[in-house]
C-alpha cells in the first residue's frame, strides 16, 4: 500500500493510481502558473535605478537587501528538495511535484540573474550579500543547518526519531524558509510596486509570491499527510520544538527587516513588519494543526489580496490564458 514514508515495497516509478490528489492538484497549479522572468520589461526600472535622485538611498538599500536574499535564496531551495528532500521522499506523486518545484526554483533563480544583467549590478556585490550582510546570513545559516543531518549517507526516515527529524526539517524548508523568510522581502517589494516604482521587479517578486503559495501549500500537506500517517510522532514535546523553530524563524525575519528598512520607507516600517511577520508566523502554525503564538492582526491586509487573487479573475489571467493557447497551437 502507498504511504508517504518508508513504503521500501512500492515502486517509485508507479504514480497510477493516484492516492495524493493534493499532489497531483498542486503540480497542475504549478503548471498553469508557467512564466519566464523576459516576458516582464524592465526599461522602466532601469530607469529608475540609473536616474540621479530616482530612488533615495533608503529604497535602494531595501531592494539590495531584497536581491541579495532572494539571489542565493531560491538556488539554495533548489539544492535543498534536490539533493535531500527527493532522496527520502520515494512517493511518485510527491516527486512528479518536486520536480516541478525544482523547475520553478531555477525560473526564480533566473529571475535574479535578469534583475543583476538588466540593472547592471555588480554580481560579486549581490551574490555575496548572504556571507557579508549578517541579517542575511543568519537566515541562511539557519535553513543550511536544518540539511545536515538528512544529508548525512547515513540517515533514514526510520523509527521515531528520524521521521521527526525528517519532519523537523520539512518544516524548515517550506515553513520557515519559503513560508516565512520570503514574506517581509515580498511585503517591501509589492508596496515599492503598489507605489509605481521598480514595477518590473515589483511583478517579478509577484509571479514568485504565486509560485511561493504553492511550494508552502504542498510543503504543509506533505507534512500533515506524514503526521496523519505516524501519530506517533506528533508528541507535545515535538509540537513544541517545532512552534519553537518557527517563533525562531519569525524572530529572524524581524531582525531582517529592521536590518533592511533601518528607517522605515513608503509607510513601511519595521514595527509594522513585525506585526505582519507575527501575524503569517499564526497561519503558518494552524496550517500544520499547531496552536497561534502570537495574535496579531494583518497589517497589510493587500497582500492577502494579491495572494488569494491567484483562485480568481486576476492579473495573471491575460498570460495564463495565453500559455494555454500557445500550449494548443504546439498540437496543431
Ligand atoms: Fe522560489
Ligand atoms: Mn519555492
């Protein structure tokens, strides 16, 4: 029978019949939000960027922060479900995701060389923001942490202790890293987009904001399927160094923001980050059956509005519609 972890009898190529719907579900999401970063025309920014007194040094300080994260970021994810996550997770439906995920991370690590080449920066500058910006690196550090046990040779995801170690890390890479430490980037680059300025970057951050959503929602019913599966081991104790990790996860985005927005720009500041971080830290903990932490209210109730756009009529429908049609012409 088909089970998420350590079904060593069934055959990883044999995806039919389907027992994860939600798999399948979220791979076909994944495909119907197909995008390239050179659809988006960034004349505008460059602009904006080369302009004397286009941007104050507040702003670019923000959106450096910002590229410097998400640059190294995205291809560290992509190494992550790679090299560790795929080699234990031998369910066919869930790879068929992963490999579209995969796929989507090297769309986004693409998207950041575009912005490096389009607005001329120095690539040494940026794809070294995550060893010499320490805001940045602790972020890194924390993820790049959570893959050294399963990536030891050694490891497996048998007996108690190791599902709950798998488990523990599955939370790191979609809770904490793509859930959580992508949020306080996005909230700054949607509300630089919101007030017309980088609109280029801005849509980029927005079409990854959609791919995002899936990539957590997966990670969320990946985890909760194993849980339902292995009761066993969703004890209090683990419950509670999994909250704690993600506390620590929100702790760390804080103090990325503040690092980010020293000031505070557009009606932005770091308090108000806080409060939204708090806040996404809640949804992030329900969504995996654990009790809030903190009881904060949305700040910045827009972005859960670009957010559950994507279900609707919406911005992206005018490409969606259009990779549809070029996907018939390619039959005829
Ligand atoms: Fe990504
Ligand atoms: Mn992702």
């Amino acid at each position: 029978m088909k089970q998420m972890l350590n079904a060593s009898e069934v055959d990883p190529n044999k995806i039919l019949p389907i027992k994860y719907e939600w798999a399948r579900t979220h791979y076909k999401n994944g495909v119907n939000n197909n995008w390239v970063p050179e659809e988006i025309p960034m004349q505008q920014d460059i602009e904006l960027w080369k302009k004397k007194d286009g941007l104050n040094e507040d702003e670019k300080r923000m959106i450096m922060w910002n590229l410097g994260f998400f640059s190294t970021a995205e291809s560290l994810t992509a190494n992550n479900i790679v090299l560790s996550i795929y080699r234990h997770l031998t369910n066919p439906e869930s790879r068929q995701y992963l490999l579209r995920q995969a796929y989507e991370e090297a769309v986004h690590t693409e998207t950041f060389i575009y912005c490096c080449d389009s607005l001329g920066l120095d690539p040494d500058e940026v794809y070294n923001m995550y060893v010499n910006i320490p805001s940045i690196k602790a972020k890194d550090d924390y993820v790049v942490d959570l893959t050294k046990s399963i990536l030891d040779p050694n490891f497996t995801t048998v007996g108690i202790d190791n599902m709950q170690r798998f488990v523990y890390d599955l939370v790191g890479y979609y809770v904490i890293m793509e859930g959580i430490f992508f949020y306080a980037g996005f909230a700054m680059m949607l509300s630089l987009l919101r007030s017309n300025k980088m609109v280029g970057v801005g849509e980029q951050f927005q079409y990854i904001l959609r791919d995002e959503t899936v990539h957590l929602a997966f990670g969320s019913d990946l985890i909760n399927t194993i849980v339902q599966e292995n009761p066993e081991i969703w004890t209090d104790k683990f419950k509670a160094e999994v909250t704690d990790s993600i506390k620590k996860g929100v702790e760390l985005e804080v103090m990325y923001a503040k690092d980010c927005l020293p000031r505070g720009i557009m009606g932005l500041n770091a308090e108000m980050i806080k409060e939204y971080m708090q806040y996404i830290g809640d949804r992030r903990l329900e969504r995996i059956g654990l009790a809030k932490a903190y009881g904060s209210e949305n700040p910045f109730p827009w972005m859960s509005e670009i957010v559950d756009l994507k279900k609707e009529k919406n911005f992206f429908e005018t490409r969606v519609t259009e990779y549809k049609h070029r996907g018939e012409l390619a039959w005829d």
